[in-house]
C-alpha cells in the first residue's frame, strides 16, 4: 500500500483525488481547514510546519506521493496576500519540507497544481512571480496587494509551475528517485469556482471563460490525470506542466505552444 499526502484534502480536486486513491487501497493523509488527518492553516510558516510534522508523524518518514492542492481564487475582498502565502508558499514549503520523505520512497511522484490562467490571463504581473521565485514572501505580499486579489491568482500559478519545472531535473528530486510534474486545470466545477461564480464581480468573468469542450471540468477528470502522474506509467514524467483545459489555453494561443528555442547570441 502507497502513502500519497493531500493538502485540501477536503473539497473539490484534493477530495476527488483522495476518494480515488482511497478507492484504489491507497493511503492518503489529508491536509485542510477541516474534515481532515491533519488540521493545518498552509497560510501561516507555523501551520505549514504543522503540517509537515503531522505528515511526517504519520506516515512515519516515508511518503509515496504527495499532492499540494489547497489553493484559493482571488476574490475582491479576499486579500491578495493569503493567494501568495497558500496557492505558492503553501506549496513549495511543503514539496521541500517532505522532500526527504519522499526520497526515502524509492519510486516517489509529487504533483502541483497549476492552472491554465498562467498562459491566458493577460498582462499577468511579473513582480509577483519574480519575488515569489526569489523565495521573498513578504515582497511577494506586497506586490499582490498592489495588484489586487483577482489579479494575483495567475502569477502565484505561473511562479509554482516554474519553481517545479526547475526542481524537477536537479539531483534533489529526480536524481533522488522523485518525479515532480504539475497539472495545470482549466476551469473545473468545485466549491471554489461555485464561489466565483457566485460572486457579482468574479462571475461574468469565470462566465466569459471560452471552453471549446463546451462545458466545465469535472474534480473527477482532474483527479484522473493527477493520480496517472502518481503511478507506476508516469514514470518518464519530468517537470512536465499538463494542461487539462477544455482547450481554452489551445483556442486563445495555437502558435505559442510548443515554443521554439531562440537561437543563441553571436
Ligand atoms: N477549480 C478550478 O477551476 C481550478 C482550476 C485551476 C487550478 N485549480 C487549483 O486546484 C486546487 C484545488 O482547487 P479546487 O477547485 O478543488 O478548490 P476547493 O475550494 O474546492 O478546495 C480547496 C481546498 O483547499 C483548502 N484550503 C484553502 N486554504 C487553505 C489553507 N490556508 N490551509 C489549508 N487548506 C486550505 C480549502 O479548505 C479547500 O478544502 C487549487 O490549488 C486551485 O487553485 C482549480
């Protein structure tokens, strides 16, 4: 039996992620607010510790897969801060904090949740990325505050994808025997995207969304994809970045991606 940790164990892509897993004869710590193994606030240095050492108490020093998924939408009167502290501090505190947990696996995966809002939000803001990546919280708080909440969703996706694509290759995680990917999801019908939506601001916004599927995710498709990179025939997965979108990011860039090299400076 394989022990896989969840952070926001308890809704939406971390409930469906975990319920499958459960169903598979896996064992799954959960993180989140509430209805959890481990009751952790990822907002805070001292709740990610908490959660750390929980995961570590339980599982005993030896963790098969792990999954940050807690994350939040940015909201109007949501501060911008708690985006930055949880969608990227949240996660990459806790991929390095089980880092060695997850060595002690042999055959481990860690998979984050990105989001196809990196590559289809115009005028994203870079500061927040940039000082995100720099590993400066407080600067990074600043620079979301400055940006506001719904506009610092994107940035705290697009720094965690770029924190994983360059970990992913180096000695400390594939060279341990750990393969570190990311799902970036479209938009998938969870009590978060339920709350945007019903929010008169947010919305219009989250309705405007093109969709070429024609229709919202489902948890349940995320899951899906996120449990194959957890498994045995992913293996050969390495700092991918797996968009699971509808077709939205192909719809509003078909050039962009793949991306060529430049040619190097003479
Ligand atoms: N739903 C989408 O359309 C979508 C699209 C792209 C990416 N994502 C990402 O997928 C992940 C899961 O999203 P979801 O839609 O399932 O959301 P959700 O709101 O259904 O679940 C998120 C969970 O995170 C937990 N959480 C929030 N703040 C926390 C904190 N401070 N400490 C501990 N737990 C906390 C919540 O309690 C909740 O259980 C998020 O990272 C989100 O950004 C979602």
């Amino acid at each position: 039996m394989r022990t896989i940790a969840i952070t926001g164990s308890a809704s939406g892509i971390g409930a469906a992620t975990a319920k499958r897993l459960e169903g598979e004869g896996q064992r799954v710590i959960g993180v989140d607010l509430r209805d959890a193994e481990i009751v952790a606030d990822l907002s805070t240095p001292d709740g990610r510790r908490a959660a750390i050492d929980g995961i570590l108490e339980l599982s005993g020093g030896k963790l098969d897969g792990l999954v940050p998924c807690a994350g939040l939408m940015g909201l109007p009167d949501r501060p911008a801060s708690l985006l930055v502290s949880v969608n990227y501090f949240g996660s990459i505190e806790l991929f390095e904090g089980l880092r060695e947990a997850l060595a002690a696996s042999g055959e481990a995966a860690a998979v984050g949740l990105c989001s196809n809002s990196t590559t289809t939000s115009p005028g994203l803001s870079m500061d927040i990325v940039e000082a995100c990546v720099a590993g400066d919280e407080d600067a990074a708080c600043t620079a979301a505050e400055r940006a506001g909440s719904i506009q610092t969703y994107a940035p705290t996706k697009l720094a965690l994808g770029h924190w994983i694509r360059s970990r992913a290759t180096t000695e400390d995680w594939i060279g341990r025997g750990i393969t570190l990917n990311a799902v970036a999801p479209g938009k998938t019908q969870t009590p978060m995207v339920a709350e945007g939506k019903a929010h008169p601001v947010m919305g219009p916004l989250l309705d405007a969304f093109p969709i070429p599927a024609g229709r919202d995710g489902r948890p349940e498709e995320i899951a899906n994809l996120i449990c194959y990179l957890l498994g045995p025939e992913a293996r050969f997965f390495v700092g991918s970045v797996i968009f699971c979108d509808g077709g939205t990011d192909a719809l509003l860039r078909p050039q962009d991606w793949p991306a060529p090299m430049p040619a190097p400076e003479r």
